[in-house]
C-alpha cells in the first residue's frame, strides 16, 4: 500500500515541474531553420536522360545515343560516366528486385 501513494506523488510531482510550452512556440520551432525565399536546385541529368521541356526521356537507347563510345554500356568495369546498370533497370516495387530493362521510358 506504501507503493501507490509514492508513485501518485512521483506522477504528480513530474506533471508540475515539466516543461510545458505554448502552441506559438512549438510553430516558431518548426520554422525557424527554414530559407523560405530558397531557389530550388536544379537536378542534373542521368547519363540516359534527356530533358525536352517538361518531358524526360530515358532508358537505353538514350544513353547509346549520348555515349561517345557505346561498347562501353556492356563494359562491367566502365568509368562511371558511362552510368550505371541500376539506371536502366526496372525494379519490382514490393521485392526491389530487377524484373527488366528499360530500353525507352518517357517521364512526365
């Protein structure tokens, strides 16, 4: 019985001397880090993309057309301006595992 009337006084005591703040504050906190007037910043384009407007086109075909030297897509140990072979792949949304390739892919 000793118990309940010590935690009921722990509780209380807790409850009084917290740290409780306005609804005003807690907004200042959330934006105060924030740059509204912020420009975004431009993303820069894949190896097998193309921007034409608000269009972006990818896939292989793409990037053995912008590439000086297209044997080099089939090159496992090719510099990285070659891209990437996760660029062209289709991934399964549920497993993330490769289910194909993605020869022409037109983004909007």
């Amino acid at each position: 019985m000793k118990g309940y009337p010590l935690l009921l006084a722990a509780v209380t005591f807790l409850a009084v001397n917290s740290n409780a703040y306005s609804a005003d504050e807690s907004l200042k906190a959330g934006t105060e880090g924030r740059d509204l007037g912020a420009a975004p910043v431009p993303t820069q384009l894949k190896p097998n993309q193309i921007k034409i407007g608000n269009l972006t086109c990818s896939g292989i075909l793409i990037q053995a057309l912008k590439t000086d030297n297209a044997l080099q897509l089939l090159n496992p140990y090719a510099t990285a301006k070659y891209g990437s072979a996760d660029d062209n792949t289709v991934l399964d949304p549920y497993k993330k595992t490769a289910i194909g390739l993605k020869f022409f892919a037109i983004e909007f």
